[in-house]
C-alpha cells in the first residue's frame, strides 16, 4: 500500500525535476527503515525514471546501506 502510493506521487510529479526530486527524499525519509520497501522504490525509480534523473535518485538513496 505505501510502495504504491509512493509511486503514484511520483508519477503526477514526474514532469517537473524540482518536484521529482523533494518528492523523491520526503518518500524515501516517509519510508525509513523500512528496507524492502525503500530498496523496491529504487528499483523502480532505477527501472522507470533512471535515464531521466539518475543524479536524483542516486542522491535520494545514497545514504541506504543495499546501495553500492
């Protein structure tokens, strides 16, 4: 349910990368420690917005310890 909703915020936002990108970091804090969940949002970001903003997402997850 919370991987879900994550992603819809993120696809009404996903034209705008200012908006991606709080969006994104207030999601994955939103999250916490919840592993599963927050290594699936990257995948996905990874898989559907990679090429458009990979500078975000890696940003976004940096801190998260399944992350090379």
């Amino acid at each position: 349910m919370t991987l879900d909703f994550s992603k819809t915020i993120l696809e009404k936002v996903s034209f705008d990368r200012y908006l991606f990108n709080k969006e994104l970091k207030k999601l994955v804090i939103w999250l916490g420690e919840e592993d599963e969940e927050v290594k699936d949002l990257y995948n996905w970001c990874q898989d559907k917005y990679g090429n458009q903003y990979p500078d975000i997402i890696n940003q976004a997850f940096e801190n998260k310890r399944f992350i090379d």
